[in-house]
C-alpha cells in the first residue's frame, strides 16, 4: 500500500484556507491529488493560494466566505455536494483569538470567538454529515482545536473555552455519526510559527515563556500540524474517531 493514495479525487474542504495551519493543509491534500475548496474572508490571499493549488493539479476551488453565517455555510456545502458529489473530508481551521485579561473581556469579544471557533465548526459539520449521511457515503471530519482545551493560560479565558467545547463537540459527533462510518476527530496544536502569531512573538518575554513550556524547545511549523491531519484523513486512521491528537511538543506532558 502507497500511503495516502486513497487521497487522489479525493473532495477536501478547508476553512481558513488562505494562511498559515490552513494554507498548508490545503497544500498537502492538493500535492495527494484531492480536490481542495479553501474558505476564507479575504478574497485576495484565497485567489493566491488558489494559485498554488492549480500548480498540483486536482479541481480546486476558493470560496470567500464568513464561516459565522450558518446559512451562507449550507449553500456552499450543498453546491460543492451537486460539482463533486460529496465532501469527502472536512477541515474545521477556521479560528481567531481576542487575548485580553479576563475582567476586560467583552461580550462582544466572547461572541466572535465562540462563534468562530466553536459555533461555526458544529453548523460546518451537521452540513457535510447531514450530505453524507443521506447519501449513505463515509467520510472524515476534522477540527483544529488547541492546547488550550487541556490547559488554561493568560488572557485566554474565552479561547480555551471555544477550544474545549470544541474537542467535547469532536467526542459528542463521533458517538453519533460512527454507525454511518463518518470518522471525527481532531488536532490540538501548540502555538504555531505563522504570520497570524508574528505580532504576538515580538514580545520576546512572550516568546521565551511559551518556548519554556514546550519540552521541544521550540515553536513547531505549519507543516508539523498538516501532518497530524493527514494521518486522521487517511486509512491509516479508520479505528480512530472521538480523539484528539495534541501537536505540543510536549506542554501538556507535564
């Protein structure tokens, strides 16, 4: 067996497609030969990534998109179901973070993370298992939790809970859709080298706790996180559904 060939035709749906985790998972389903569709917000970095994927063949597709609007979110997932057929797999990577202390938190700052990160990630997924299911077709859906659904850290407070609930939705999904042979899982990354964390490591004293933490020694890249997904997307992982795989380099082992 050629591992991972099963990905070619494959149909992959990413959210946050257009930087940073997201960019290179898309990268690393089109460089298999599957059919990536990217969403994102910003039309402009989506097209060039779109770019990229046409370099490795397959039909892609970048889609420009608020992943919060649950009704926008249908009507992308039912047009890419009557192109392809199905969404084979589903990479819930769509996220954002609002760091404040937790007296300074807003509601307002409470709503869009959780939306984000948690809401938007459950009404993605009852859309693709809802396809799949009616059309009796397996498939994998993977969410991109955190670390920070196992433990807290500064001003975090509404992160670590999106994240948190997000790994328990991953466990609550898999109990439901196992018997259609729907496998979800997810990955809980560290924090990650990316242009989306580049302002926040300028504060080196930052930089240096969060390296003190990690028994590795250092931030790990994009490309470590896309390899963790690939595995939960492939047969290599078919008895695996209700996890969550933590690329941490070691925090959360203390």
């Amino acid at each position: 067996m050629t591992y991972f060939s099963e990905m070619k035709h494959k149909t992959v749906m990413v959210t946050g497609g257009s930087k940073g985790i997201g960019k290179d998972i898309a990268l690393s389903f089109a460089k298999l030969g599957a059919n990536v569709i990217i969403i994102g917000r910003g039309k402009q970095a989506l097209e060039m990534v779109l770019e990229e994927l046409k370099e490795f063949g397959g039909n892609n597709e970048a889609i420009s998109a608020d992943v919060n609007d649950s009704k926008r979110v249908r009507e992308i997932v039912n047009g890419v179901v009557r192109k392809f057929g199905t969404v084979d797999i589903l990479v819930n990577n769509a996220g954002t973070n609002i760091p404040k202390p937790a007296i300074d938190v807003t509601e307002e700052d409470w709503d869009r993370t959780l939306d984000t990160n948690l809401k938007s990630a459950f009404f993605l997924s009852q859309a693709v298992g809802k396809q799949l299911i009616e059309h009796g077709k397996k498939g994998r859906i993977i969410n991109i939790a955190s670390q920070m659904a196992f433990v807290g850290y500064l001003d975090r407070a509404a992160y670590c809970a999106s994240k948190g609930g997000l790994v328990q939705l991953t466990k609550a999904l898999a109990v439901e859709w196992a018997k259609y042979g729907i496998n979800v899982n997810a990955v809980a990354p560290t924090f990650v080298e990316t242009d989306f964390t580049s302002s926040m490591f300028e504060d080196i004293d930052f930089k240096k706790d969060v390296e003190s933490r990690i028994l590795l020694g250092k931030l790990p890249k994009p490309t470590d996180i896309s390899g963790a997904v690939l595995y939960l997307a492939s047969e290599l992982s078919n008895f695996v559904t209700g996890e969550t795989i933590k690329v941490d380099g070691g925090w959360t082992a203390i």
